[in-house]
C-alpha cells in the first residue's frame, strides 16, 4: 500500500526497503503524531547532552586535580593511587565523548530542515552581533577603564570580587573560605531570627552595592566578550573593528593576570596615605601593651587572652570604606615590632619594625607557619607585607591560604 500525503496528495518517499518518510517531501507536512516523536526524541537527545557533558566535565575536575592544577577543586575525589585516577579519568571521557555524539546525532535525525533552522539561527545571531557590535566594544573599553580606576581607589575591590563570584558560584579560593565562614553558626543564627554573616555582607550597609556592581560588571563583559567575537567572525567586521577589540581584550587579559601586583601597589598606595593612623596606635601600644580586654581611642574595643599575651582581637566590626583599616587582630612582633591585619580584603599586612630590622622570613606560631612571599618599606620602619600561610600538621606544612 502507497501512503500519499493527506494534505498535498503526494506519494510519500520511501528512504529505505519499505520504510516510508514521516515527512512530505513536496510540502513538508508532518503529522501531529510524528510531531510528538519527533519532540521526545530532541528532549531524549538534550538529556543525554547534559549526562555526557556532566562525564566529561567529571573528566576535567580529575585531570585538574592531580595533573593540571588550572583551578582550586570545589571537590576532592580520593583514589588509592593516580593509576586507579587516570582509569576513572579515561573511562569518564571516553564514555563522555560516547554519549554526546550519540546524543547529536539522535538530535539531528529528531530535527525536521535542521539545516534550513540552522541557516534561520545563523542569519538571526549574525544580525543580533552586527547591531550590538558598537554597544560590545563600547562596553568593554569602559570596563579596561573602570576596574582599574576601582582597584586602585577603593579597598573594597577585592572582597567584592571574592563575594560576586560566589554569588555566581564560582568562588575562587577566597571565597571558599567565605562559605565556610558564613556555613559556621548560620543555622543557629537563622532561628534566632539574626542574620548569617552572608547577609550582613550583602546589606545596603556593608559590600551589597559593590557586590551587584561587581556582578553586573562580570556578566555585562562576559556577554560583551562573546558578542564581540560573534560579530567578528561571523560578519568579519573592518580592520579598525577588529584592532580595537583585539586591544581591548588584551587590556582584560593584562588586568586579569596583573591584578595582584596591581592589589599591591594600590593597597600601598592608600595605606601610604592613611599611615598616621597606625602611627598613632603604634605609639600607644608601644607606651604600654594592654594584658587586659579593654577599649583603645584608635580602634575602639578589643579583646586579650591569656593565653595569646602577645596578640589583640578588635572587635568592632570592619569598615567598608574606600581606604584600609584595622583589620580584626594586632600582633606584637618578637623584635618590639607590630604586625597590623589590614580589612576589609586581609591580603596583606602593615608591619612595624625598629631600626634596622625588616619583616622575618618565617614565622612561626603553633599550628601556622607563616613565609614572606614579598614587603615594600612605606616609611622608615614601616613595611607592606604578604606572606603564604602553611597549617602544620604531624611535622608537615600544608599550604592553605595567603595574606
């Protein structure tokens, strides 16, 4: 028996033995059945997509661990040794790689004119890119202006940063640390009706403009990046188009890979200029170290312990202002010096020391080992310092964190 097309009248094509096409080749017809399988295979495909793209993503986050280091793991995945790993790590993309391409080609033979909807989408991003392509460019020269304009006039910078990516799950090592802090105590605090410390951070009050600012910023160039490069490549823009963006980018890169160095010389730049402050609470401190817990004009309560003689706890909350200030603990150096944490990023440390003495090597406490990674000398005596912090565990130091 003959199918004929119920709307055109045309025979079906028979594309194999008696296997006879859904589709009318003469009008295109689909019947609403076909239709309905046709949608459940696409999703089918989609879902199969997103498993062998979860395998190789798995694939990636094994590799990093052990072979490629190219980002700090959300997840550690313990093995008994790097062959069992690398089995688990083959295994994950070959199996990865099946999938996915089993998953695009059920995706096209599900898709009715694919290639008639892939010219549509084509002619539609190419169309979109070209409008916005001015908007992109303009969008990216502002932001090489801007963030270095924000890093070196606002201490804020740097947490903002650390809090916009974990609000945009992915945080980097420091905000790591930051869900830890925040996870600590939080559930206690949420049915005390007290807010987490996620939320203080995130108030009118505290880092919350500079948080939504920082995102917006990281989203407005992602998605400015991206069209950028669609225009250029798929409208092969002007020359002079094409030079700007490529500057442009290269200024991202440069303050995306010098934006530590750029931290420093900005942090020293402001503490440099707010050095009074320290001097004065340098000069009470070494007029008489308090034992006690007790209240000091510069940084207002602070807390002693016996046990740590030779460390202060401040216990006024961080200033989130455009300069450093105290951080949350001054600790007096062996050589009659003082060490002052500098917030609200704790990156680096504004040390004291007397003449003709300089910022130790290492330092030693009980459970840390502290070694200078790099100090400048603000005034005589006076040092910026940034030291890679390692935990002692059995007799082995263990890098954790810097500052």
């Amino acid at each position: 028996m003959t199918l004929k097309c119920p709307q055109c009248g045309q025979t079906r094509k028979v594309f194999a033995f008696k296997i006879v096409s859904d589709v009318c080749e003469e009008c295109g017809y689909l019947p609403l059945q076909t239709r309905i399988t046709r949608w459940v295979l696409q999703a089918l495909s989609l879902f199969l997509l997103l498993w062998g793209m979860t395998l190789l993503w798995h694939a990636v986050q094994l590799a990093n661990q052990d072979f490629l280091h190219l980002f700090h793991p959300s997840t550690t995945y313990g093995y008994e040794n790097r062959t069992t790993l690398l089995k688990s790590l083959i295994l994950s993309a070959v199996v990865g790689v099946f999938i996915c391409t089993m998953s695009l080609i059920m995706f096209d033979l599900a898709m009715h004119s694919l290639r008639a909807k892939v010219s549509k989408v084509h002619a539609v991003v190419k169309r979109v890119s070209s409008k916005m392509s001015m908007v992109s460019l303009s969008v990216l020269c502002v932001v090489v202006v801007i963030v270095p304009v924000w890093v070196w006039f606002d201490a804020c910078f740097q947490p903002a940063l650390s809090w916009a990516r974990v609000d945009l799950g992915i945080p980097d090592e420091v905000g790591l640390s930051l869900i830890e802090l925040n996870s600590m105590g939080a559930a206690f605090l949420l049915d005390a009706g007290k807010p987490t410390y996620f939320q203080k951070i995130h108030s009118m009050s505290a880092l919350g403009p500079r948080i939504w600012t920082m995102i917006f910023i990281l989203c407005v160039t992602s998605l400015s990046l991206l069209l950028g490069v669609m225009h250029v490549v798929f409208n092969g823009d002007s020359k002079k188009y094409i030079l700007v963006f490529t500057v442009t980018v290269i200024g991202l890169a440069a303050i995306v890979h010098q934006r530590e160095n750029f931290l420093w010389y900005s942090v020293r730049h402001r503490v440099a200029n707010h050095l009074p402050l320290f001097q004065n609470l340098q000069q009470e401190l070494k007029r008489e170290w308090p034992t006690t817990s007790g209240t000091l004009p510069e940084v207002g309560k602070y807390f002693a312990h016996e046990q740590r003689p030779d460390e202060l706890f401040l216990l006024d909350p961080t200033s989130y202002g455009v300069a450093e200030s105290l951080g949350g603990s001054v600790i007096k150096l062996p050589d009659g010096g003082f060490s002052f944490t500098l917030g609200p990023h704790y990156l680096f440390l504004l040390e004291y020391h007397p003449q003709k003495r300089v910022p130790l090597a290492k330092v030693q406490s009980e459970f840390w080992t502290s070694h200078l990674v790099r100090s400048s000398e603000i005034e005589e005596g006076w040092f910026l310092t940034q030291y890679t912090t390692v935990r002692k565990e059995k007799g082995v130091d263990t890098k954790t964190t810097e500052n």
